[in-house]
C-alpha cells in the first residue's frame, strides 16, 4: 500500500499519462534469465524520487519495490534515450495548449569566459 501511495505522490496520474508513451520499450535479454519485470511506474518514480532528494541510488529505499540497480539501469537507458528532453517539451506543449505558458519574456542565464591568446 505504501508503495501505491508514493508512486502516485511523486508521479501524479497527469505526469504518468504524458511520460508513459514516452518511455523506450525493454527489450529482453538474448541469453535469457534475469528478474521478473517491474512496474515502470514504480521505477519511474523511484527516479523522481533520487533526482528530487539528492539520495544516493544505493540508499533507495525498499518501498519503491525497485532495487537501486534497476533504477540506475533505466535512469541511464531513459537518459541515452534522450527521455528528459522528450518529457521536457511534451510538458511545454501540454501547458502551450493550456495557455499557461507566457513567452512573453524569459531568463538567459551565462556564464563567460576569457579566451586564451592563439586558442582555437
């Protein structure tokens, strides 16, 4: 029951419903084996939960029902996936179409840097 609970907390129904289509499919290992399939949202959630608190992966509590290493392994495949990025503008569309989003103005954030004499 906990683990409902949190999943749904931290990932809404609205958020599941956008990022769902979004995630890559798993495939399955060719040498077979492994461990049964896990709930993606509840893996997604644990995500959430690492990228929000500033956790360790090891120290992933057990109430996500995921392990560490199942949550790092997806975070990594999700991010050479490119899912943030994806994630990111489907949220922007979904608030655009809303008319919640003002592009009125916007902050630029920069840093500079002197170059060095004779750098290419």
């Amino acid at each position: 029951m906990a683990k409902i609970d949190l999943s749904r907390r931290l990932v809404p129904d609205e958020l599941w419903e956008l990022t769902a289509p979004l995630l890559p499919r798993s495939t399955s290992r060719p040498q077979g084996g492994g461990t049964a399939p896990v709930d993606e949202r509840a893996v997604f959630a644990a995500v959430v939960y690492v990228l929000m608190s500033g956790c360790a992966w090891r120290y992933l509590a057990d109430s996500f029902g995921v392990s560490p290493a199942t949550a790092h392994r997806r975070f990594t495949a999700w991010t050479e996936a490119g899912l943030w990025r994806r994630l990111h503008r489907a949220e922007l569309d979904e608030l655009g179409a809303r008319g919640e989003v003002d592009g009125t103005s916007a902050i630029v954030d920069a840093a500079s840097v002197q170059a060095k004499r004779g750098a290419r």
